[in-house]
C-alpha cells in the first residue's frame, strides 16, 4: 500500500515535494485522529457504551459518516468486547459486515435503511451462531458464519 509518504525520483527535500510532503503527513494525522475521540476526553476506559456514544458524537448519521463512525465503532469493539469474548471471530466478522455496508453507504451503494436491516439479519446470526458452538453444535454454527460471509460480497 503506498501511503503517499515515499520520495519519488526527482522529488527534492525541499520546495513543493517538502510541502507536499507535510500536507499529506497532516491529512494522515487527522485520519487517525478521527478514531481517537472515544479514547481521549470520552469514555471511561473500559466502557463500550461510552465509545460508542462517543463514536455517535464524533460522527453523526449522514453520508460520508458511516464509514467512518464504523472504524471507530470497530475500534472501541475491538478494545472493550473482543479481549473477553469466547467468539472473538464472531465479533470480528461481525465489524467487517458493519465497515463493509458503511462504506457501501457513504458510496451510495445501498440505503441505510437496507444496511441496518442486513447488520440486524448479521446480529441475529451472530448470537445464534455463538449459541450453536456453546451447545456444541459447530455444523450450525458454521453455516450462521457462512451466511454472514455471503453478505460481505
């Protein structure tokens, strides 16, 4: 991935590849900045409902938002839900199906409302899925997960 921080030949130290330069290490400084309001000044630690009001905040329900306010959802899932869950793998499909949709609205792919009904459908097939595996039924389980995989394509 080329993360536009790379000297091309040609390019000086100095000059307009420097302030080039200097804009793109800002632009990056704000893109990780914008995933960061739920951990400073937010939430206290280890409150999931707290970044994801936070997340909610920083992000309000528009185009252009969802995505965003998904990675940032993810992060707070990722920090808070993930360390102490027997079906860390659920959970993480779980958020590639919620930054997939997000980003396919932002695109002007599908309507919100048709997202929030397929994360609703994947919610569901998550919890039956982790019911599955704790009856020791991973044969159904499996084809929870699978059906959730189908939705990301």
């Amino acid at each position: 991935m080329d993360t536009g921080l790379r000297r091309y030949d040609g390019e000086s130290a100095t000059g307009a590849g420097s302030l080039s330069r200097i804009s793109r290490s800002a632009a990056i400084c704000t893109l990780l900045a914008a995933c960061a309001p739920q951990f400073f000044g937010g939430p206290p630690p280890g409150d999931l409902r707290g970044a994801r009001q936070a997340c909610n905040d920083a992000y309000p329900r528009r185009v252009g938002n969802y995505l965003p306010h998904a990675r940032c959802v993810n992060a707070a899932v990722e920090a808070y839900a993930v360390p102490g869950s027997r079906n860390a793998d659920l959970i993480r499909l779980q958020a590639e199906l919620r930054e997939t949709l997000s980003e396919r609205i932002d695109r002007k792919r599908i309507s919100v409302q048709i997202a929030e009904r397929r994360m609703a459908e994947a919610d569901r097939l998550v919890a039956q899925a982790e019911s599955e595996r704790a009856a020791g039924n991973e044969k159904a389980a499996s084809r929870r997960i699978a059906a959730i995989e189908e939705m990301l394509r």
